[in-house]
C-alpha cells in the first residue's frame, strides 16, 4: 500500500475528482480489516474505470516503524500523522481497537493520544469516516456531538453510555450524518467504502466494483447488522441458485409451487430444504427478501410508494406498510425520512 503520493492543494466542492487524497489511520493492536478493507475497494476502482480517476491512499501511523495490527500482522506507514496533518485530506478514515476482559465482555479502546491526532486530522479533512468501532475515537475527539451514529453491536452500549450528545443507532450497517460517517461491525467497511465511491464517482460505479468484491448486494445504509442478507449463507448451490432466482423475480408471484417446481421438487422437500439451510420458511424468507429490496428502492429513489410496492412484489401500498411495520416496526415513509440519500 505505500507509494508515491500526488496529494491536492486544495478541496471543495463535490469531490467526482482524480487522485483524491485519503488517509487511513494506523496505531498498535488496529483491527486489519479495519485497515486493509477499504483500500482494497478502493484499488478495484482503478480497474472500474476508463481513466485515472481514483484515489491515493495513505497508511498514516505516529512514527515510520511497523505498527502491529490486532491479528499480529505488521504493516508499515506510508506517512506520519505531523506530516498528514500537513496536507489537505479529502478523506480521514479511522479505524478501530477493542480489548476482551475476563468475562469475554468486548470493549473499544480510547487512546487520549490518537484521539488528539484524530481531533487534529479531522480539521484538515472534507470528510471522516470511521470503520466499526472507531466511532469511539470519532466520538472522543468531539465529532459526533449532536450527531447519529453506529458502530459494531457489541460496543454500541458503550458508545452511548460515554458519550451521551451521540444518537447512537446500531441497527444500519453505516450512517452518514453531514460530511460524518460512521460504519457498523467488520465486513461492514466494505459497504461504507462502497458508499462513499458511490458518492464521488457514481451508484454505477460503485456496483461494478461491488461485482469484483463478489458481494451479493451493494447493501444500503438503512440496512440492518441483523437484517437477511447478513444471515448464515446456503450450504447447497442449488439454493443459492433459488435465492438469486428470488431476487431476480420480487415483482413476480414466488409462489411455493413455482419455487418448487424451479427446484424440481415437491413443496414438501421445498419447505424441508428451507428450514434446513435458512432456518426459515420460503414466505418468510421471500418477505424479508422483498422488504430489503424496498428499503433499497425507498433510500436511493423517489419512486412513488405505489411504484415500490409494485416492484418488490407487494403490489398493494397497504401490504407494504403492514410488511414494514412487522419487520421493521416503522413505515416505509417514516423509513424514507431517516435513510433517503442525495441523488
């Protein structure tokens, strides 16, 4: 990941330029993923795109020596903090640490001085973004005041519990509150970073890249860290094969008899096989399938409600409140107010 760096003089505006300068904090005992997640996404953009358009990642540490990540794995900065602070960073990305104590009980780690380094960076960047639970860091450098915000499930607690001028909601995979981002658990930096190419280079962009991650969905904001997609995955390819066919015909009736015939089994072996590889029914599964295609429809569209009803496969705006309200405990107007993103 080190490289020579041709970093801008100057930012403003919507980005949608080349070589965006984007720096990913480095400290001991960083969660890797953390670390190497987005990079990854964001060198597959090159391969994406007809021109050089991109961006120039940093690895910023305190010093030049080896930082040892959490999976003992060593990486080696490609710049200090003093000399990112230097610059002008279009994106300041912050991962996370965490420590177990005695009980298995997770905790984020706070160190005060990457807090101030944190505190320090954000001032000369355009946009912060943090990965899973580098939200507390964000949140300890006074970033997220008055903000909403998530972070990994298993330290939401304590974000809100230390810092309560933070709405901290760890259902949605990532937020984005202003220039402010902020990622839920593991995996989950590779939807952020997907976002936020979406946001400088374009949804259509950001989708073929999704493609060379081999990832099922480009996932919404609004989507849950519990929500379907995030379920154990199909042991068989012929239900995999089903769940893509699925998704692929939500306007469409997915009745039991079809889906077994699609199969080429009896509805019987159909539900058996469900409740098996997905521990769910085929119903259940199918509306929860639709209700992820709505949420999608509703964050990035302003299809009318009529028009995603229509789509996903609920074909009456009335079944796709009621769809909401069971699985969701909200309406799909009340979820558009809290998830639409810009065009």
């Amino acid at each position: 990941m080190s490289g020579n760096l041709q970093i801008p003089t100057s930012l403003g505006g919507p980005v949608r330029t080349r070589n965006q300068f984007l720096v990913v904090l480095l400290f001991e005992g960083v969660d890797l993923l953390d670390v190497t997640g987005p990079p990854e996404v964001f060198s597959l953009l090159r391969r994406e795109t007809d021109d050089a358009a991109g961006y120039r990642v940093a690895l910023a540490a305190e010093t030049m020596a080896p930082v040892t990540t959490s999976a003992g794995v060593r990486v080696l900065p490609d710049i200090t903090f003093a000399e990112a602070a230097a610059q002008r960073i279009d994106t300041l990305m912050v991962p996370g640490s965490v420590e177990v104590d005695a009980d298995r009980r997770v905790h984020a780690r706070t160190e005060p001085g990457i807090v101030r380094w944190v505190a320090t960076l954000a001032a000369q960047s355009r946009r912060v973004a943090s990965v899973c639970v580098g939200a507390h860091l964000l949140a300890a450098a006074g970033l997220l005041d008055g903000r909403r915000a998530t972070t990994h499930w298993s330290t939401a607690q304590q974000l809100a519990a230390e810092h309560p001028s933070v709405a901290v909601d760890a259902d949605p995979i990532f937020i984005r509150d202003g220039q402010v981002w902020t990622g839920a658990g593991i995996t989950a930096c590779l939807d952020l970073s997907l976002a936020l190419v979406a946001e400088d280079f374009g949804e259509t962009t950001a989708l073929r890249v999704a493609r060379q991650l081999v990832m099922y969905l480009k996932r919404p904001s609004g989507q849950s860290q519990f929500s379907v997609p995030l379920e154990p995955v199909s042991t068989t390819r012929r239900m995999d094969d089903l769940r893509l066919h699925i998704t692929h015909h939500l306007a469409g009736p997915l009745t039991v008899p079809d889906l077994a015939r699609q199969l080429h089994l009896s509805e019987r072996q159909l539900t058996r096989l469900f409740k098996t590889e997905l521990g769910t029914t085929p119903a259940a599964y199918i509306e929860a399938a639709r209700v992820e295609a709505a949420r999608n429809q509703l964050e990035t569209t302003d299809d009318t409600l009529e028009r995603v009803a229509t789509t996903c496969g609920f074909n009456t705006t009335d079944t796709l409140i009621r769809a909401f309200r069971r699985t969701l405990n909200t309406t799909p107007t009340e979820y558009r107010s809290r998830f639409r993103r810009s065009g």
